[in-house]
C-alpha cells in the first residue's frame, strides 16, 4: 500500500522504525528510490519529512528529555 510520504506523492516504503517514549511516537519509513536509501519521519500528526542527521538528532533529545 502506498502512503502520501514527504514529496507529496504516494510512496511505496521498504520497512518502517517506531521510536517512543511511551508518551510521543515517530515513525521512521525506509524509502527505496533509484536504488538509494532515503528514510521519512511521520511525527504524530501524520506529517512526514525527510529524515536527515539534524532531525534525527532533534527527535532523539526531545524523547530523551
């Protein structure tokens, strides 16, 4: 099944990483496009970015905090 992911259009993703602190979630989606690893962060309103070290970064001292 196909998801509307970052780029707006529907997105075929390859796996998928749930991170939580039992009070906020995100989804992590593995996107293989052109035979590259891209990964998307879905937050809790359903919004997905591309993921990129500063976001994963900003995600993990949020949960940590």
């Amino acid at each position: 099944m196909a998801i509307r992911g970052a780029s707006g259009d529907a997105t075929e993703f390859s796996g998928r990483v749930d991170i939580t602190d039992g009070y906020r979630k995100y989804n992590l989606y593995r996107e293989i496009n052109q035979g590259k690893d891209l990964w998307q962060i879905s937050d809790e309103r359903n919004r997905f970015t591309y993921l990129n070290a500063e976001s994963f970064e900003r995600i993990l001292q949020a949960l940590l905090s």
